[in-house]
C-alpha cells in the first residue's frame, strides 16, 4: 500500500473514500510481491495493480463492496485446472489479498501514508491474519522507535510488532512475519505484513563520460537516487546530465569515502583510468553496498587487479568487484551498455542468473524472504 502513498495522501486529504487491497502472501509464480496494491475511491477511480492484470476485476469489485460493507476480508485468489477461465493467476501461483476501507488501519494508516508521501521512513505493520477483530488494525513505526497506533490484544503483542517493524525498515524491506497473539515469536496465532517505505536507494555513477550519461537514465528509471561524480569540472556539468539528482566535481575516492552508501546503493566505476579507478575501487570493496562494478577491456581489468592486490585489496574484496561491469548482451552503443549494467544490477539484487528464460528451469519470480509461505486461509 505504502507504494501507492503519494496518490492515497492526496484522496486522504481531499476527504475522498476509498478502499485497498493489498498483496499479502504469495506462493508459486506471482507476478507482484507482498506489499503490492489496488485502491479503488467511491467514484470508481483505480489505481495500482495487485496482479499484472490476472485478477484486477475481480479486486476491484471486492474494493467497491468494502466501501458499501465496511469490512476487512481476504480472499485467495489462484488457477483453477479444471476452469481455466475462472478468476484466477494463470501463472500458475497463489497469493491472498487483503481488501479494507481506508478507514480500517486508523490513525497510523493515515499518519504511514502522510509520511511516505512526504519521503520519510516508516514502516506499517498491519494484521493480515488472526482473530477477525484484529484483522486490519495496524501500527506505525520510526526509525527511532516511536510509534503510533496499535495492534490491541495482548500488552506484547505491540511491542513485538514494533521491533519486528525496526529492523525491517532498518533493511528497507517489505515482509510478513508470524507471531502469536501474546506477542511471543513462536508463530501460530497472527501474521504481520510489514511495509516498510524508505527513501530511494543510491546509485553513484564514477566518470562523466556518455556512458555514464545513459546509465543515469536507465538509473532514473529503475528508481534510483543518482549521483555522477568526476574530478573533472569541463565533464561533469548540469548540461551533459540534465537527469541526475546530483553531480558532484571531486576526486571519486575521496567523495565516496565522505558520502553516505547502504546495504542498497550501487557503485558504477566507468572512469577506467587507473589513477581514478585504483583509489575508488580500494575505498568501494570495502564498504556494505549491494554493487561494485567497473568498466574497461578484459586487459584493462587484468592490469587493474594487479594495482588492487598492490595497494593491499584481499581476494576476498576482490571478489566482489563486478568487472569488465554488465551482463553479455553484444551491447555496442551508450544506451546498451547501460541496459546490460542494469541487468546486472537487477540480477544481483534478486538472485537472478543473468541467462535467457528460455528453456531455464528456474522460477521466474523468485521469493524474497517469508513472502513464498502462505498462511492458512482466513
């Protein structure tokens, strides 16, 4: 729901009714992942997507009949073999949605929404299953552990909510999790879907050349907060790249190393010049970030690991580094090479093998962590 903030604030504060359903469990192949959502407003207005367009119809009527009844449900929704025309995900998977009039998630609901829109960090906990007078109720949690709202029940039960909820946004991530209804973790009475909204990740681009400049597209695209970076004020110019967040004049290990990086943000070295690549790339296989990759030929890249060693990279460091960066797609021109940069990003982040779907027996949508457990139907 929480991807849905910037719409949802401005019907909340223009007074009008509306209801959500949101994605709460998936199992098997399903094309949108828990925390995935549809609202529909009393005037028939929708927006969002819980399923790529497989069972649309279906939640949105469900949406309109909770804004008659006023009631929280969650229907299952799956293929049926022997109707294959009935509503269903002809993927193949399962996944259960939770439809509730806005009003249901209370004043946390609304101060998630209001904060989300406006960029901060929150998370949302949200019962999705339990007991029916505790469906829907909800608690917002701050990075500093304040909180508004709450689950009810059990004193324990708030507390376990809420420090489940932290280190979720702490990781920035959207999940369930399974607890019992006095709040201790042994799983068998509710469970939680946590959304956690944070600002964008980072990707940080090194060298303003015109790959650089196609990447921070593609980058834009997918999300990101992008920063270029060159030491070289005539290169690194609001003109060159009119999309990026930011552009920073500096020498790339010395911003990198006074710039804030997390478990998310991506590092992009296209410099390929050694006295820029050298420093950068010692300071960059040492911090927690999710990508480390580096432009240049296969020559390049072997010269390059040899001054790594020297200047004292582990193997361990070493191993990290994504080089020559991308994914082997014959890419030629700017904006295909940082098409297949971004298919190595994307392939790191979600496990993926970088290989054609075609005759590969892996699943295509993968499972993040609990999202592939369903809970018993409600």
């Amino acid at each position: 729901m929480l991807d849905l903030a910037g719409h949802l604030h401005e019907w909340a504060e223009e007074g009008r009714d509306f209801a959500v359903a949101t994605v709460v469990a998936v199992g098997g192949s399903a094309p949108r992942p828990p925390g995935a959502a549809l609202a529909v407003s009393a005037d028939g207005t929708a927006i969002g997507s819980v399923s790529g367009g497989c069972v649309e119809g279906a939640v949105y009527e469900l949406c309109l009949q909770a804004l008659q009844d006023r009631e929280t449900r969650v229907e299952r929704f799956g293929y049926s073999d022997e109707d294959a025309f009935a509503v269903g995900l002809t993927c193949g998977g399962v996944i259960d949605i939770m439809v509730t009039p806005y009003d249901a998630g209370g004043a946390a609901q609304t101060a998630a929404l209001s904060a989300a829109a406006h960029g901060e960090p929150v998370a949302l906990a949200r019962v999705v299953q339990g007991p029916a007078d505790l469906l829907g109720r909800a608690v917002l949690v701050r990075p500093d552990g304040t909180h508004e709202g709450g689950l009810g029940g059990h004193p324990g039960l708030d507390r376990t909510a809420i420090a489940q909820a932290r280190a979720l946004l702490e990781a920035g991530r959207t999940s369930t999790v399974e607890i019992s209804e006095d709040g201790s973790h042994c799983p068998g009475g509710l469970t939680l879907l946590v959304e956690s909204a944070v600002p964008p990740p980072r990707m940080i681009v090194f060298g303003a050349i015109d790959f650089a400049a196609a990447l921070v597209r593609v980058g834009k695209f997918l999300g990101y907060h992008v920063t270029v970076c060159d030491a070289r004020p005539v290169f690194a110019t609001r003109t060159r790249f009119p999309e990026a967040d930011e552009i920073v004049v500096d020498w790339p290990h010395r911003y990198l190393a006074g710039t804030d990086t997390d478990a998310r943000t991506v590092l992009c070295v296209l410099t390929h010049d050694a006295k820029f690549d050298v420093p950068l790339l010692t300071e960059a296989l040492r911090l927690p970030v999710a990508y480390v990759g580096a432009m240049g030929s296969r020559r390049t890249h072997d010269d390059r690991n040899r001054r790594l060693r020297e200047a004292g990279v582990s193997e361990r460091e070493l191993a990290r580094l994504r080089s020559p960066i991308g994914l082997d797609l014959g890419a030629r021109t700017p904006e295909e090479t940082a098409l297949s940069i971004a298919a190595e990003i994307v392939a790191a982040r979600h496990g993926g093998t970088g290989r054609p779907l075609t005759g590969v027996g892996t699943p295509i949508h993968r499972d993040e962590r609990a999202a592939g457990q369903l809970p018993q139907p409600v």
